[in-house]
C-alpha cells in the first residue's frame, strides 16, 4: 500500500467534493481520486479558442436564504458572490413565452398565462414545496431503520405531517389541471429538474422541483463549474489531497467484508478506513466483486437507466446578443408529443463582460436536449453516428436562432456533445446523467441511500437521495459525510 489514509473519496465531481471538504474541515486525512485532469463532473467547464463553456449544468440554485450551497459554503467558512437572476428563464412555447419570474411577478404572469382558476393548484404546489424545504433544512437521510425513522420524523415539522403523508406515491400529475399548456409547461420544467413528466414524477419532488424559481436562480462568476472550484479549493486548504487522471477500477475489501482500499487503473493501491464513492451507482457496484451487494445489485438492475444528454457548445463574438438577453431559455417545439431528442432545448449565456467566458466581450452558449443514450450506442454502433450528431446539432442550432435570428451565422465556434462524449469525460459509461427520474415510489423515502450495503463504504451523488442538480448532490455529500463521522450542522439562523 503507497498511502494510508482516513477517508478516500472516488469522484471529484460537486457530491464527492462537498463530501471532502467537510471531512477535511474536521481534519481527516482525505484523498480524492478523480479520472479526468479537472474537477466538477458534469457541472465542469471546458475552454476553447478563447471561451469557457459549461459543460452540463448551467443553472445554479441553493444560494438563497434556505439555499443548502450559501450554507455548505458558510460552514466551510468560504462564500461565492452569487447574484440573483429575475427572472430565472424565459419558457418559449408555441405561441407564447412564459416569464419564470421567481419573485412576486410570477403570480401576475401565471394568471395571464393559465388563468386564475390554476391558482389553487399553484397554492398547492408551493405548500407542499415549503413542507419540503423546511425538512431539508435539517439535511436528512432516507431512515434505514426504527431510529433513522424516528430521526426524521422529528426533523419534520408537526404541521406538515399531515400534508407529507397525504402525498405519499402520488404522481405531480395528480394535482396538474388538465389545462393543454399547463400541463405541457409542467412537463417540459419537470424534464431539466426531476428527468420526467408530471405522470412520471413523485408528488413532492415534483412540486419541489418547480420551487426552483421561487426558491432562486443565480449567476455565479466564471459559471457554474465555481462551485466544484470553490469546494477544491476548501478540500486542499485544510489539507485534503485531489489526485488527477486517477481512475479507480476496484474497491478491495478485507476479510470482513469492509472496504479498505481502492486500486487505480494503473495498478497503484491506496488504503484509507473508510470509503466514499461519488460515482454513479452502476460505476460503484462495477468497481466491487460481483459476489457482494447482491440486494442492491438486484435493486439496481431493476430501475431504468436514465436520461442522456446531446449538447452544443457556441462561442458568439460581441455584438451577437443584446445587453439586456435573459441567460436562460427553455425552448418547446410542440403543445403535444414527446419532450426531448431536439424537441425541448435547454439554452445558457454567459453574462455580458464576462471576460473570462468569453473574449472581447463575446458569449458563451451552452445548448442542451435530452437523448436516449441507447440511440447512441445503436448509431456508434451501426455507422449512423456523425450523420445523427449533425442532424440533432442542427436542432439545436435551429433554436438559438429562434431566440437570436442570425446568431448562427456569426458564430466563431461551434462543438457538440453526444452521450459517448459524456460517458468519456465524465465517466458514465453508459453516457446516462442527471441520475434517476425520480418516479412515484422511487423518489425520497425509496431511493437508494448512502448506505452501499458494504461496512466502509457510503455513497453519494445524483443516483442516490435526493437525486440530480449540484443542489441535490451537495445534499447527498453532506450525508455521506455523516456517515463517516464528520458533525455537519448548516446554521439554519437566517432562514
Ligand atoms: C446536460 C446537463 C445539464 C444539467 N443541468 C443542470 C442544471 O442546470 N443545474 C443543476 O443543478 N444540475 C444540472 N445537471 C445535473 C448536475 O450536473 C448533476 O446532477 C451533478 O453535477 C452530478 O454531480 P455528481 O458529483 O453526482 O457526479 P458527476 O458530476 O458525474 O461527478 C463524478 C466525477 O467522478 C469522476 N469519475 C468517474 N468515474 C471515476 C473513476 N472510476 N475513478 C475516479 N473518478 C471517476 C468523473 O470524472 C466526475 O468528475 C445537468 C446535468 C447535465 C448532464
């Protein structure tokens, strides 16, 4: 064995990182093995010809009052200057586009849009919302036991009780009026928050999920990969280590079945007591012997793999988009059908005199569609790939231009990403990201946990509780954190 330490963590993508930097904090010998040359997973940043893209995740929540990032960053005793954006996105939908104000605007705006017989609806969503929030705030686990039941049932409040039970294995859908652009409104803002429509989505991570703009969107400087930035620098300053091009293809185990150890690609070993992995789920039981977790393996090859991503990347020189252009738009094609596979963009801007994202004044753009990573292997497969990749990069290039007409022709730099580009850099082999679609029955309480099944070893990241977004993985960090012995308590004072 090279080293000895007391935790080593597996991933340095936004879960693994805040995981680190709490142990760190509390003065554990941490290691954290990452297999690419930078830090922040799909919430990373890549740099070319003088822009620096996103390179998935492009909105950043969980800076507000209750924001679990503002407090992470507070406990670690480090802050971001996040500004907040009103509004937080524009929703183009035939006909119509929709101001996602996340303040007071939002009731004036939905009105006019759904009228006010959607009130109680709305009222609803944002109750049951409120109930969650307030749970989360005390950054619980998903109980394992009689004690962990009790735990959080003390951490909710005695008056949402009542309101949680009530939604229990109950779908969005199942308070969404039947109004056609409501319901298709609903649908496409479910897509980039929860993976799934309203039928397909659990009650409260749903109504949760369409807090988002109530609860804030922020513009952090130099883009969202600050975060996993922020939370490295943290992990080094107290001492951490972040080892990179460090792939790890095992975790060992001892007689006892407890994890120990990790061996990279390369054949070098490390050993630490205990053991996080921010990997997929898949990626961690690949990393084990096929003969342990057998529970948890089994529960795994059930649920259905989720979603990927087809991305654009577009560098515009100044002068390309107004001063005044919101940085967020969702596009959709159709009031009916499928959502995804071109059909629903998702599109980012930097900020104007961002110098560091773009040159000269310039923007940065980052274009995103759901896609079924399957189609991907078919078409690699089948000789089909370039021609697909062009023929939805299209897609995504026809919807700036419906936003900004004749952005495309000024464009300095153009690049997309299919789901093997993804499973390249990120290391999801199967090119799925944002975790599980979080499904009635599969969401919270009945999620996987950051328990693996094996002593020494806890999980965190997008395929466990709560689930996807950098605020969700923060979250899943913090837990497993815990779980290792760290005594996170996020000051809640100014809530
Ligand atoms: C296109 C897209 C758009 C999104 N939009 C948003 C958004 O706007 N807002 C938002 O909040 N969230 C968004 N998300 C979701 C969010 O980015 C993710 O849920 C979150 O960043 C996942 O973090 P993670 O730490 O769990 O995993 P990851 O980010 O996947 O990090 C895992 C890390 O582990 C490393 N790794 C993998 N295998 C190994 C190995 N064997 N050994 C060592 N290291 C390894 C990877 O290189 C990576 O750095 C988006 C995601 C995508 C893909």
């Amino acid at each position: 064995m090279e080293h000895a330490w007391d935790v080593i963590v597996i991933g340095a993508g936004v879960a693994g990182l805040t995981s680190a930097a709490l142990l760190a904090a509390e003065g554990a010998r941490v290691l954290v093995l990452e297999r690419h040359t930078l830090v922040g997973g799909c919430a990373s940043f890549f740099q070319r010809q003088g822009y620096r893209f996103d390179v998935g995740a492009t909105v950043a929540g969980g800076f507000g009052a209750r924001g679990i990032h503002r407090r992470l960053f507070a406990h670690l005793g480090t802050s971001l200057p996040a500004t907040r954006l009103e509004p937080a996105m524009h929703v183009h939908l035939p006909g119509t586009t929709i101001v996602r104000w996340g303040d007071e605007r939002w009731i004036a705006e939905r009105r006019r849009h759904f009228g006010v017989e959607s009130e109680p609806f709305w009222q609803q969503q944002e109750r049951i919302a409120d109930a969650a929030w307030r749970l989360a705030l005390h950054t619980p686990a998903v109980p394992h036991d009689l004690l962990g039941i009790r735990t959080t049932l003390q951490a909710v409040s005695v008056r949402d009780i009542p309101l949680l039970l009530r939604c229990l294995g109950r779908s969005l859908a199942s308070i969404v009026p039947t109004d056609r652009l409501l319901r298709r409104f609903i649908d496409a803002q479910l897509l980039i928050t929860a993976q799934a429509s309203a039928a397909a989505t659990d009650l409260v991570y749903g109504a949760t999920a369409l807090d988002l703009a109530r609860e804030g969107v922020f513009h952090l400087p130099d883009g969202i990969a600050t975060i996993a930035t922020t939370l490295a620098r943290a992990v080094q300053h107290r001492g951490g280590k972040i080892r990179y091009r460090s792939e790890v293809v095992a975790i060992t185990l001892d007689q006892r079945e407890h994890a120990n150890g990790v061996v990279l690609h390369d054949g070098t070993r490390y050993e630490a007591r205990q053991i996080i992995s921010a990997l997929p789920i898949r990626e961690t039981l690949a990393c084990l012997p096929a003969s342990t977790n057998l529970t948890l393996r089994r529960r795994v090859a059930q649920r259905q793999s989720g979603w990927g991503a087809f991305t654009a990347y577009v560098g515009l020189p100044a002068g390309t988009v107004p001063d005044d252009f919101p940085l967020h738009h969702q596009i959709i094609d159709d009031i009916e059908g499928p959502l995804g596979e071109g059909r629903s963009l998702f599109l980012s801007f930097s900020a104007m005199h961002e110098q560091r994202r773009a040159r000269n004044g310039g923007r940065a753009v980052t274009i995103s569609t759901h896609t079924d990573p399957r189609r991907w292997q078919r078409a690699y497969a089948d000789g089909t790939y370039e021609t697909e990749r062009a023929a939805l990069g299209e897609r995504l290039l026809a919807g700036l231009e419906r936003i900004l007409p004749g952005s495309r022709a000024c464009a300095d730099l153009i690049e997309f990403a299919t789901p093997h580009t993804f499973a390249r850099y990120t290391g999801h082999t199967d090119g799925a990201v944002g975790g599980y679609p979080q499904r009635p029955w599969q969401a919270h309480l009945t999620a996987f946990s950051h328990r693996s099944g094996i002593a020494g070893l806890a999980l965190c990241g997008d395929t466990v509780f709560p689930g996807q977004s950098t605020v969700g993985v923060s979250l899943s960090g913090i837990i497993a954190a815990r779980a290792c012995g760290a005594r996170v308590k996020l000051d809640t004072s100014s809530v």
